[in-house]
C-alpha cells in the first residue's frame, strides 16, 4: 500500500499546522471537530480492537476530498458488543454525548448507533458502527500503518490527535461492494455520497502508483474481486445516466478496470 | 428575540431524505451563518425501510440537538405520518405528498399537499429530484432558510452539469409552495 506520511509515527516531516484539511471544515465547527478528534484520541489505545475512523471524515482527514460539509465521525468497531460497551462508557470530562437512537438500529449487514457530541458550542455527530466484514479490511491496514498523527494549532491552542483513520484505498473497497451502490447507481441518484466519494478516489487515485495492485489482491483476500470489478464497471457504465458525464478521469482508467483480476 | 426551528424528514429509505437534511443544515450553517444541527436515523427492520432526517436552526447556539417540538414534518409516507404528526406543535406545519400519504390527520396545525414526484417528473421531466422539490417547498414554507444559502448547498453537493436540473427542480418547489398557500 502506498505510504501516507502522516500515518508514520515520528517518520513524517513536519506537517503544515493546522493541516490542509482543515480547511474543508466549517470555520464555525473546526475547533469543535477537532477537539472531538483530540478526545477520542485517548479513547482508543486500552481497547483490544479500536474503533477506526472511516467514511467521509477519513477521506477529509486523508485530503482525498476537498469541499467543505457538515462532517460526521463514523467509528467503525469489530462487534455489536464493542458498539454497546462504548456506548455505555461515561463521556470524557468536558464532552456532552446526547443519543438519537434509543438503541442499536440493525439493518441488513449493518448495525448503527447515532449520536451526537459537544465540547464547545456545536454539535457533532458521532456515529458507531458494525459493518462486518469490513473492520478486517481496514484493522489490517491500521495494524501496518498506525494511527493518523497531527498536531493542530488552532489560534493559541494545540491538539494532539493520534486516531486510527481508514486508508482511502479500503474505504474504496469498502464502498464499491457495498449492498447499496448497485442499487444506488442502478437508481440513478447521483448525489449519493458513496457515488460521489468512489469517482473522486478514481480521479485521484488510478495514476498512484501501487493503487491497482493493492485492490487487486486485497480484493483477492477477502473474496471481493468479482464484486470489486462490476461495481467499477457498473459505474462506468452509468456515469452519464448519473450526472458525470463531465466529470474528468484519468484516461487509463478503462484499460485498468478491463484488466482488474484477470 | 432569538428563534429554534425544528424539521423533520420522514419516509422511507432512497427517497433522499437524508441528503435534503445535509443540504437544509449546510445551507444554514455554512452559507447563511445560523446555527444547525442535523442528524439521520433509519428504522430497526432494515435500511431501505423507515428514514428519518432531522434539522434544528437556530441563531444561538443549540443546547440540545434532538427535536422535540415540530415546527415543520414532511411526511413522505402515510406510517411516517402517522407515527410523527403528533410531534407537531400547534401551528406547526405538515407537509406531505398526497400520492404518497392519502391520509393526513387533522390537527391543530397546518396541512400542505404539493405532488413532489409528480412536479418532478412532470415540471423537471426526473422523478429522482422529488428530494430537491422537497426542499424548495421546505425553504419558501419555513423561511429559515435563504433560497441563496440553499442554492449553494445545493451547487456544493451535486454533479458538474447537473446543477441546472436541480435549481430548476429547487425553484419549482418554492413556487408549488406559493401555490399551496394560495400566494
């Protein structure tokens, strides 16, 4: 897998403060994000499996999107039980925790508890999750890399944030075999998040060097690579009928996706 | 003297509601500079079943980001209604498409019918922007938002070459709204 510098512990040069990222966040919110991060920093390292920060927020915090929105923190964790024993642990001093859901909504290869957490002013949201089979994909890479480390420098104050973030390449997989997209790309509704997110990684991504080889047989470990390859092709196939007909990609792309697992 | 707006989105699963929710709170929040809180649920039985999008506006800072007290509930479907209408407060508003929820109760609050799918597909000529419909309706009913803030929370989120369709369908929703009120 590629290296992404700011996952190596101490071998990273020194980071522009605060990172580039911050920028995609709500000025009004930053602080408030950031000091969540910051928390759940020292929330992770006593657990036997920690959560791993995955979805949008890890795609902003890997500087894979670049737009300003109202991000949540999705936590993904290795079971329903490490959900509920997190859930039902006391908030850190300073940090208010309110829950939308009065219990673990489970639905079809998922399992989700929304919350919501403030440490200023704002509220943000702070949802768990249990998503199997996909904590392996992404605890396996953290195993290798490490957690993301940044230290951010917000006015007079610093904060330390340590966390374990999926690597967009995962959260690529993750998102191209989910039970959802077919249906997603099938209905045409291509505002969709995960539409969005999965042709901003192909744009920035195909030409990196390792990304078709990494999918390719991480693909092949987890039984994906059928999977993997029709959900590129379906995409492809519908990028008009979803609204991207402009969208610009790299022009390899079709031979690489002709090419994946063959 | 400061103000909370309460919304809630409701219906069923790949109706957009969550994505209307984003768009609602981001235009609020980043574009119009009030305060905004928004949060998503779906029902116990399994995605693609009930949904649920709730927004809360506000010009201070949002004590407790859970609504209680409706000021507006779009119901997209005649359960969601049902289970919902009665977080309404007096006055509030219900608005529901009538070819979806044949049965809206009544109550001490306000009921508004606009056919979103069919403005849709009839008006924009793509049933899939019923959702962007929706929140036209929603900006020129509530007021809480401007049509400025929504149009570039609207702009931020869709495709290149898209954004045409959905301000048409965006523009089309708040005069179905001036209609409904007789405006």
């Amino acid at each position: 897998m590629g290296t992404v510098d700011v996952t190596m512990d101490g071998q990273h040069p020194r980071l522009p403060i605060p990172p580039s990222w911050c920028v995609f966040v709500d000025p009004e919110r930053r602080r408030d994000l950031i000091s969540i991060l910051a928390e759940l920093s020292g929330l992770w390292e006593g657990m036997v499996e920690p959560f791993i920060i995955v979805g949008a927020l890890s795609l902003v915090l890997r500087e894979r999107l670049r737009f300003t929105a109202l991000w949540d923190i999705d936590l993904l964790f290795p079971s329903e039980e490490a959900v509920e024993t997190f859930a039902d642990r006391r908030p850190p001093g300073g940090v208010r925790v309110v829950a939308y859901d009065d219990q673990l909504m489970r639905g079809a290869g998922i399992a989700s508890l929304h919350t919501a957490w403030r440490i200023c002013s704002k509220w943000i949201n702070v949802d768990y999750i249990y998503r199997p089979p996909f904590y392996r994909l992404h605890y396996s890479t953290f195993e290798k890399d490490g957690p993301l480390i940044q230290e951010v420098r917000l006015g007079e104050e610093t904060f330390q944030i340590r966390v374990p973030v999926a690597h967009p390449w995962d959260v690529f997989l993750e998102k191209i075999i989910s039970p959802r997209f077919s249906s997603v790309v099938e209905s045409g509704y291509g505002m969709h998040p995960d539409v969005r997110h999965i042709l901003f990684l192909l744009q920035s991504e195909t030409e990196q060097e390792g990304f078709w080889s990494y999918l390719e047989q991480t693909a092949r470990v987890f039984g994906l690579v059928e999977g993997v390859r029709q959900g590129m092709e379906l995409l492809l196939a519908n990028r008009d009928y979803l609204g991207y007909g402009e969208f610009e990609l790299p022009a390899v792309l079709d031979a690489k996706i002709g090419r994946f697992g063959r | 003297m400061s103000f909370r707006f309460e919304i809630r989105l409701s219906g069923s699963g790949g109706q957009g509601l969550i994505l209307a929710g984003k768009v609602l709170a981001e235009a609020a929040a980043i574009y119009d500079g009030k305060n905004a809180t928004q949060s998503q649920s779906y029902g116990p039985e399994a995605r693609g079943g009930a949904s649920r999008s709730e927004v809360i506006i506000s010009d201070e800072d949002i004590d407790y980001p859970k609504a209680e007290q409706l000021d507006l509930l779009l119901a997209l479907t005649q359960e969601a209604c049902d289970k919902y209408v009665g977080h309404l407060r007096e006055n509030g508003i219900l608005l529901v498409d009538g070819s979806l929820v044949p049965n809206p109760p009544a109550g001490t609050f306000r009921i508004v019918d606009i056919p979103f799918a069919e403005i849709a597909e009839k008006e924009v000529g793509r049933s899939l922007v019923a959702n962007i419909v929706a929140i036209g309706a929603i900006t020129e009913l509530s007021r809480i938002v401007s049509i400025e803030g929504v149009e570039s929370a609207i702009l931020a989120r869709v495709p290149k070459g898209t954004e045409e369709l959905n301000l048409k369908a965006f523009h089309a929703g708040i005069e179905a709204a001036k209609r409904a009120q007789g405006g």
